[in-house]
C-alpha cells in the first residue's frame, strides 16, 4: 500500500489494496492477508457475486472477525472508492484482470495492485503456479503499469515477488 501515515487510533493506515484473486476470499486471503496487512474493511468488487446470495453467505462466514465486508458489482466499487476517504486499510478482492483494470484506470487513489490467482483459462500461459494469463490481460496489466500502477505478483503474502516483464514483451 502507498502511504504508510498514523491513524487516529494509534493504528498505520497504509491505504488501499487492489488484489485479484480468481477464488476472492479463501484462505489465503482471510488469514494471512488480511491479518497481516491489519486490513479493516473488505470490498469485494464481482459482478456475479452480487447475484448469488448463497455464495455471499459463504463469503460472509469466511472473513475475519472485527472486518468490515461488503459485496458490489464493479460499478458500484469504482463509486464507493471515489466517495469515500476513510482512515482505513482496505482490501478490494477482484476476480479478474479486467475489472483490476476497470477499477484501478478510474480511482487515482489506488496506485498497487495485487495479481495472487488467476487459473489457467483459454489462451492463457503460464506467469507463475497460479497465474495464467492471456493476451488481453497482460495487455491490461501493460496499461496499469504504464498508467504508474505498480504491480506486484504473488500468491502468497510471505512469497516473493514474480516478475511479469518477461511476459509483457
């Protein structure tokens, strides 16, 4: 997250993170990224999930005690992050590059974005053992990179970083 400055309950408010993770909230994510990001609020940003009341539920059950969740479609995520300027951390979960992309090109305040999984899908390739993208997402994580996002690959939150230059030609 970019800024690192004091919150007013003594806390660090390290800001907004955008992360793409094609299975949004699992293990990985609940107990290891949120907890030691010491993130506040979740946003899961999916177009589909706003649909599906049983996959909210589980969702729901799946967060961390004392985190804030809620549940948008994207358009509905790029509105509430332009909006709001809460002394928070928080986490916006995507399940694709594309909506990564949608987000981070119309909220200047999100300045990292996270690519953890994307499963091996049509026309996808191998970046790393659990990140297979196409040639329109890398194109878009071109766009995000040249539009001064940074990007940062890894499944895990203790794994080191995996580049993406060798793939982005």
């Amino acid at each position: 997250m970019d800024e690192v400055h004091e919150r007013a309950d003594g806390g660090l408010n390290m800001g907004i993170l955008l992360r793409v993770d094609d299975k949004l909230c699992h293990g990985q994510v609940t107990y290891l990224w949120i907890k030691k990001m010491k993130i506040d609020r979740l946003m899961i940003a999916d177009d589909r999930l706003v649909a599906d009341n049983f996959s909210q539920v589980i969702l729901k059950l799946s967060k961390p005690a004392g985190v804030e969740q809620e549940i948008l479609t994207v358009r509905a995520a790029i509105k509430r992050l332009a909006e709001e300027h809460r002394d928070e951390n928080l986490l916006v979960l995507v399940g694709s590059i594309e909506n990564a992309w949608q987000i981070a090109a119309a909220c200047p305040g999100i300045r990292r974005v996270s690519i953890g999984a994307v499963r091996q899908h049509r026309g996808s390739r191998a970046c790393s053992p659990h990140i297979y993208l196409d040639d329109e997402e890398l194109e878009w994580c071109k766009n995000m990179i040249q539009s001064g996002i940074q990007l940062e690959c890894r499944y895990g939150y203790d794994d080191p970083l995996i580049d993406l230059s060798p793939f982005l030609g």
